[in-house]
C-alpha cells in the first residue's frame, strides 16, 4: 500500500514538471493595423496572454464596458505603457495571467487609436448587449482617452515570434503590483511562471528521494 501511494506521488510530480503553461498572443498594430489580432480572447483561469507590439505607437489598457478608452477604476487596471518601436517588432512583451472569466476590456491609449476601433476583450459576456461590436461604437463618440500614470499589472519579457498556442512558454520578466483585471469586482495580478538553477537543482533533488524511496520499499 505505501509502495503504491509513492509511486503515484511520483507520478504525479512528474506529470506536474512536464505540463507547459497556457499562453494566447495578441499582436498590436501589427502591419500597421489600428487592431489587436485577435481582439476577442477565450482565456481558462490559470493561462496567460501576451501582447506583441508593432509599430509606430500602440499600448495596452484596462478600460470596462460601461466607459470605453478610460483606464479601469481610476488608473488602477493593468497598462503595458505606450511602446515606440518604429515598425519592427518591440523587443518587450507584455503578459497578463487570467485569474478568473469575467470579461476583460482593453484598448490602445495613444491618442485617436481607441476611439479609431483599437479595442478588443478577453473572456467576452453571453449578453449580446455587452458584445464588442457595441464597444466599439460606444468608444468612436468617446472623446478623450485617459491611461493609468504608470505600467503596471503584467510582465515584461522579451518577444519572441510565434503563433498563437495553448502550449506555448509564458515570457518572463520582474513581477508588477497586484491590480483588478475584470469589469467588476475581482482582482488579479500578473505571475507567469518562472524557473531558475535552484528551482531545477530542489527538482532533481525531490526526484531523487521519490526514485530512493520507491526502491528501498520494493525490497
């Protein structure tokens, strides 16, 4: 019975190592497009999303539904900054770690671009009321864009081309304040998965006590 219970232990750390964490990305301005691609995004909790940035100038900014191309509660909500890169790719990403499925509303904070349709969401509602076609014309009568007073809610990493997968490896980066990320209550903050020389080393270290363990009780 013990001889079971560690080799399902085993198992299960071994499955736990070898499991990639989720990750969608978004290109902003991509050749030259006032547009996020995708601009609508089905997130599972726990999964990340990364926004790629293209050239001139775009960002990423919480808004909400109900007040389109201002910043989420007071400049509270996540913000990649304004990034300049020309119209090559920027060479930092930015990363949001989705802790629930309430709808997440962003749009691009440089003057003109929000209320130009620059808007997309993560998580959209089943009401056909809150659809994103109506943000968009709720956002082309808005008349200011506001942003947050700095970059805040997410990780920066370095870009990386690639497409859009349920595979692929989160960037990583230093951590920023824990911030809301829904158009109602709940809060989330940025922690894609990270690793080092030491994590790797108490892995192996851990593997190794299960493999010794496993032994000693078969004999």
């Amino acid at each position: 019975m013990l001889f079971c219970a560690t080799l399902l232990l085993f198992q299960s750390f071994i499955h736990a190592q070898s499991t990639p964490s989720a990750i969608q990305v978004v290109t902003v301005g991509q050749n030259g497009l006032l547009a996020y691609s995708p601009d609508t995004i089905t997130a599972a909790v726990g999964s990340n999303v990364e926004f790629q940035f293209y050239g001139p100038v775009h960002s990423v900014v919480q808004g909400s539904f109900d007040q389109p191309c201002s910043a989420y509660n007071n400049g509270t909500g996540f913000f990649g900054g304004l990034v300049t890169t020309g119209t090559a790719p920027n060479p930092k990403t930015f990363t949001l770690t989705i802790n629930d499925t309430t709808p997440i509303w962003f749009y691009c904070a440089y003057p003109g671009h929000c209320q130009a349709g620059m808007v997309g969401v993560i998580n959209p509602s089943s009401n056909t009321s809150e659809s994103l076609a109506i943000f968009k014309t709720n956002a082309a009568n808005t008349l200011n864009t506001t942003t947050p007073a700095q970059q805040q809610g997410g990780v920066f990493g370095p870009f990386i081309a690639t497409t859009n997968s349920s595979l692929a490896t989160p960037s990583t980066s230093s951590t920023s304040p824990t911030i809301a990320t829904s158009s109602t209550t709940s809060t989330t903050s940025a922690k894609p998965s990270t690793g080092n020389a030491s994590q790797r080393q108490g892995e192996f270290a851990v593997l190794g006590g299960l493999a010794i363990a496993a032994a000693v009780l078969i004999m």
